[in-house]
C-alpha cells in the first residue's frame, strides 16, 4: 500500500495542530528562537519499523529549514539500540515534533512488529495474514500501511470498496441465499462476494449461494479443517474470531487461505522509540 504524501501532510498537520494549538509555549519560553540542536530517534526495543515518512513530516512541518536523514527503512528489523534517524534543525522545532513524529512512529512500528510475528508463525502454510477494519477512526490509511511493513495482506479498505455479507445483513436481508442473490443482482461482475457464516451448517448453503469467500467466524480449530474439507476449493476460506500469536498457527494448519486479525490494529502493542538530542 502506498500512502499519498498529501495524506500524510494533512494527517500530521492535524497532529500538530491538535497538541500545539498556540505553539509550543515551554519551548518557546525556555529555547531562543535561533538556538540549533541535533538528536537521533532510537529504538529502545526489538521490532519492526513503519511510518519514517509519517515522522519525518512532522519536523518538516515543525521546521521546514531542518533536515531528517534515515538510516532504516520500513520493514526493516530493529534491534535495541538502532538509529533510526537523525534530526538536525531549530531546538524548537525538534521538540514541537518530537512527540507527535514518536506516536506515529511507536503505533505504525507496534502493528508492523505484530503482523511480522503472525506472518513468520504461519510462514509454512499457505494462510494469509491479513487486517480488518478495526482500525483508529481517521488514522485508518496509516494502519494498514503498517500491517503491510510487517509483511501482511489489507483486507477491505472500507465499506465502499469490497462486499462482505456479515450475520447483520443475511438477518436483515432474509436469509443466506436471498442475502447472495441480491447482490448478485447488483453488484458489478467484477466485485467478489465475501460472506460470514457462524457455523458449519450454513457452510453448504454460502457455496450452493455462489459465495467466492467464506468467512468462518470463531470456528473452532477441528471445524474449519472440516469445513476446507466440505469446501473442496469452491471457495476462498477466511478465519477469524479471536486468533493472536498462540492460535494463529494452529489455525493456519487447517488449511484455511486467509487469516484476519483485528488485534493488529485495535490492540496492539506500541514499540518503544525515543529521540535524544546532543548535549
């Protein structure tokens, strides 16, 4: 996934604007304004990095004089004391970015390192790895960015670009079969119908359907390998529910195509990164 540089200039404005409404008043009273600094962002834990250029808007805005040089990439792997980069610029401006450039950088570096150790854990099957939209509401694009650094698929972007039936819609449109048939009706031949099912017994009817992927929802490990079995292919498999890193593989050696984790991106774990300046 690419990110869009004006995207990314909007978002960060928003975060500057956000934590430093009238400036930054304690830099401003305790710094000169022509008082120059240098400092390098570090990683103080293992991980994966994502969001350098995230960051690194933030101290172009901060100070559009100074200057961001990066000594990783994103997807690349960290360890405990890696430079990430280095800042050189206004004093004040370093430390007006400072914490909004960390919290993207910690948040979008916690997904990449998260999805990394999903990824290596069913690296011997066939699965997939993949987002879903629990993501931080306006902070979406930057998310799944993420998830794609540590070497994961994105899954629907929102509910405007892919169709999937949940158990909401199939209560509200009367059924599997009438739920499948009027989008069938509706929806462009080129657009895959993705639709849940919470139990075995509504796999038969998602296929006869026409369903291209079947989404098992909280299946326990022993019913999705009979559900690949009874599905012999007809249709893309999708597990999801509550997997993390000591269930994805089990669930992974099922055989099932695509595994989605929300944990990814709505409770993950922020890695630890700070900037030091130069005394």
């Amino acid at each position: 996934m690419y990110l869009d540089r004006n995207y990314i200039y909007d978002k960060v404005k928003e975060a500057l604007r956000e934590d430093a409404p009238y400036g930054d008043i304690t830099s401003q009273f305790t710094i000169d304004p022509e008082t120059r600094s240098r400092g390098r962002i570090w990683s103080k834990s293992e991980g994966v990095l994502a969001g350098i250029e995230v960051a690194k808007a933030a101290f172009d805005l901060a100070d559009p004089e100074g200057s961001v040089v990066f000594l990783k990439s994103d997807g690349d792997r960290l360890n405990y004391g890696d430079v990430i980069c280095e800042v050189e610029g206004t004093a004040r401006g370093i430390l007006t970015a400072e914490r909004i450039a960390l919290n993207f950088l910690q948040r979008m570096s916690g997904i990449a390192t998260m999805t990394r150790t999903l990824v290596d854990a069913v690296s011997h099957t066939k699965a997939r790895i993949v987002d879903t939209r629990k993501t931080t509401p306006l902070l979406r694009m930057f998310e799944k960015y993420a998830v794609r650094c540590g070497g994961g698929i994105n899954h629907r972007t929102g509910l405007s670009d892919g169709i999937l039936i949940k158990d909401n819609h199939i209560i509200a449109a009367g059924g599997i079969t009438r739920a499948v048939e009027k989008v069938r009706n509706k929806a462009p031949h080129t657009l895959k119908i993705e639709l849940e099912i919470k139990s075995l017994a509504q796999l038969q009817e998602a296929l006869d359907a026409g369903a291209d992927i079947v989404m098992l929802d909280n299946f326990a490990p022993e019913d999705m390998k009979k559900a690949v079995n009874a599905a012999g292919g007809k249709a893309l498999l999708e597990a999801s529910g509550g997997i993390n890193a000591d269930t994805v593989r089990a669930v992974a050696e099922t055989g099932v195509d695509i595994i989605s984790v929300g944990a990814l991106t709505h409770s993950v774990k922020a890695l630890d990164i700070s900037l030091d300046l130069d005394d």
